[in-house]
C-alpha cells in the first residue's frame, strides 16, 4: 500500500505528483495486490476525476477523510475504487496524535486549526481544505504538554491564518484568542520554545505582540506574508489590507518587540501586475528589512477567484524575470541583516549535525535564523541552548 500526501498550492508541486505516480506504476506492474492511494489537497481539488487521468490510482482521500482510511482501503482492496473527498465543518484531528516519523527529537509542528475563510483570489487552499475551524485548546495544550514531556523543546503552532484562532469551551463558556493559547504553551516551560505560523497581516493582533515580548521562550519571529506592494494589486487579490496598513504592521512589530525577525512571502507576476507595481514591491521589501523570504512566480490555479475572473496575462518570462529580481532584492536584504548580527551573542537551540561538517552543531536563533557553530567549544548535545 503506497499513500502519497499531495500538495495543490503550485502547479508545480502537482507535477511533481505526476511524477512520482509514474514511478509507481512501473513499481505496480510487477506487484499483484500493490494498491495506491492519493491523500490531501490534490486528492480533493481533483476528486473522481484523478482516477480517471491517472489510471492506476486506486484511492482518492481529501484532507478531511484520514478516518475513513481503513474502510476505503477495505473497499479498494475488493477491487473497487475508493473515494472520500467530503470536506467537514468542525473536523480538527484533535484527539489523533501524529506519529512523528521523520522527527529530530527536539523540535515538532502542532497543527491548531484546518481550513481557511479568507479566499485570496490565488489561492486553492479555501477549496481543498474548506472552512476554517479551531481545534480545541485543552488537546493543543495536552499535545504540547506531552511532546515536552518526551524531550522536545520547541513547537511551531500550524496555521493558515493563527491570529484568527478562537476556541469556546463548552463547559466553562470561557474563549480562548490565539494570544492566550500562545501564552498557555508558553507557561508550559521556560525552557519550551514557541514559534507559529502563519500570520495574516489583517489579523495579527497587538494583544499577540505583546505576549511575544512578555514570554522569553516566545520566539522573537513573524511570518507575514505581504505577496505584492501595490495597492491595485493587493485588491485584486483580495488581501484586504493596503501597502500602508502593512508596514503600520511591521512598524508596530519593531515598536513592541524591537529585535523580532520578519519573513514574508511574495508573488510575482500576478494578473495585470505592470513593471511599475512591481518596483512597489521591490520598496516595500526594502522598507520592511525582511530577514527571509519565500518568493514564487503565480502559479494560476483552476477554480479559484483569479482562475475566473482574470487573465493571467503577465508572460512567464517576465513572471520569472520579476522573481528573479525579487530574489536578488532579499539577497541583498539578508546580507545586510546577517552583517547587523556580526559580533552579538545568540541562544541557539541545537537541532542537529551541520549538513556540511559533523564537526559543527546547527540549530536556530530566536529569530529563526540557522547558526552553525564549533561541537569543540561546547559540551552541549541536541536539545540543548
Ligand atoms: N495562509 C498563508 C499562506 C499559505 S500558501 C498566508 O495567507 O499567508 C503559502 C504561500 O504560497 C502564499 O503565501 C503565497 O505566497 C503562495 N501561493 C499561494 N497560491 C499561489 C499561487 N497560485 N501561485 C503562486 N504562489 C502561491
Ligand atoms: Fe490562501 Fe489567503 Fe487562506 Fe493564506 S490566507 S491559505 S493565501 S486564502
């Protein structure tokens, strides 16, 4: 049984499915009984119709469906095709706690909420993942407690947008904002590190920054993701905030936590996006200092907003051409804030072996920035600051 979890934000990352598909066809011509199955967001932006354009899929299981694993693997495995697409409501996984396979030991992803309400207009994820739904505080709070208790020591609370995150207790009537679950990790231990993701700059409140400030062992970092620096083009795309209220954002965050690392994330060559637009971006990149950014040419995406509405009329060497640019913009934006870092001290969480030498510890900053460093001078090992 091969099950493959799937990925639908780029068209991209859909080919690199594909792909793989291919290799296990090969694989399934020579194994009788192989079945293969495709989870997650591509299972469900496609449906039915995947079985169909790749015919040697036996299962198709949306984001929403893990439960029903066993029964539709029972199904596929009596010859029938397999398929449970049903996005939910109020599914959150709460009381399944992952198996962490792949893990370090020391530092893990919490998932706090599925699903999205906000519809950029680029954007698959409101439609493979559905409505946005928080997961009940007492099991985030139970799930951190115990990864602590197992020698972890630092969480990254999972979001589409965790600044929206809010959870009413049934009995007590008592709510809980992302800011006070942030907190209640926090209190979890001094020597437990917090870090979450991803923050929409329309939600993050001050109530938030100034628990980041208040906590030592809430990482001075936020991800938020500006995607474009004009104003038109930020409408287009449905952001609901403007190149202003963004960096009254950014300002607010150096105000209140004066040393916080800020990452973004930015698309180039959205619909009708001009040379113009785009030197708004370059700007705004620079008068918000971003330590580290993840940038991507648009990938438009069937279904969505701008897949109906607008023309992706920006050829893709320009898209590229303008990534291009981008990229070299937060080089430049790096290196300066690497250069800011020359000769100050860092708490550094070790994460592991330096992928280049085994004679050197890595792990991460507050800020999120990797460091790498002599195991000679240290008598630490993982886990350890
Ligand atoms: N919920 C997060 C982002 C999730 S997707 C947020 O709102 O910030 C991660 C990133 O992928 C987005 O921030 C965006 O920059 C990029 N992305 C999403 N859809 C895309 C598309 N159609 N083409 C190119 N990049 C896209
Ligand atoms: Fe997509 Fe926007 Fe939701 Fe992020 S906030 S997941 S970009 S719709």
């Amino acid at each position: 049984l091969v099950l493959v979890n799937t990925c639908s934000i780029r068209e991209k990352a859909e080919l690199t499915i594909r792909k793989r598909l291919t290799e296990f066809r090969k694989a399934k011509e020579s194994k009788k009984g192989m079945l293969v199955g495709v989870l997650g967001c591509m299972a469900e932006r496609l449906k039915g119709k995947l079985m169909e354009e790749e015919k040697l899929v036996d299962l198709v299981v949306g984001p929403d469906a893990y439960r029903s694993l066993p029964l539709l693997i029972e199904e596929a495995s009596s010859g029938q095709k397999a398929v449970n697409v049903l996005l939910s409501r109020d599914e959150t996984y709460a009381d399944i706690a992952p198996i962490r396979l792949d893990s370090n030991g020391v530092s893990a992803f919490v998932s706090i909420m599925r699903g999205c309400n906000n519809m950029c207009s680029f954007c698959v994820v409101p439609f493979t993942r559905g409505r946005e739904r928080s997961r009940d505080a007492k099991s985030v709070i139970a799930e951190s407690q115990d990864l602590f208790n197992k020698g972890y020591k630092e969480i990254t609370l999972l979001g589409q947008n965790v600044d929206s995150y809010y959870w009413i207790d049934e009995q007590s009537n008592k709510a809980t904002t992302f800011a006070a679950l942030l907190q209640q990790i926090a209190l979890i231990s001094p020597s437990l590190r917090v870090r979450f993701s991803t923050s929409h700059p329309k939600d993050i409140t001050d109530e938030v920054l100034y628990t980041i400030a208040k906590y030592e062992n809430i990482c001075n970092y936020i991800h938020l993701p500006i995607q474009s620096g004009n104003n038109r083009v930020l409408q287009l795309m449905n952001r609901t905030y403007t190149r202003e209220w963004y960096m009254a954002k950014i300002n607010r965050i150096r105000e209140i936590i004066p040393d916080c690392g800020i990452s973004t994330d930015i698309i180039t060559g959205f619909c009708t996006e001009t040379e113009e637009d785009h030197q708004e971006t370059i700007e705004i990149m620079q008068s918000s200092k971003y330590d580290y950014a993840y940038m991507y040419f648009y990938s438009e995406r069937p279904g969505t907003l701008a897949e109906r509405r607008y023309e992706d009329d920006v050829p893709e060497e320009i898209k590229k051409r303008r990534l291009t640019e981008i990229v070299d913009t937060q080089y430049q934006l790096s290196l300066q804030s690497n250069r800011n870092d020359v000769g100050k001290t860092f708490k550094v969480l070790v994460d592991g072996e330096s992928k280049k030498d085994n004679n050197y510890w890595k792990g991460r900053t507050d800020q999120n920035k990797v460091a790498v460093f002599p195991k000679e001078n240290f008598e630490i090992k993982m886990g350890d600051y």
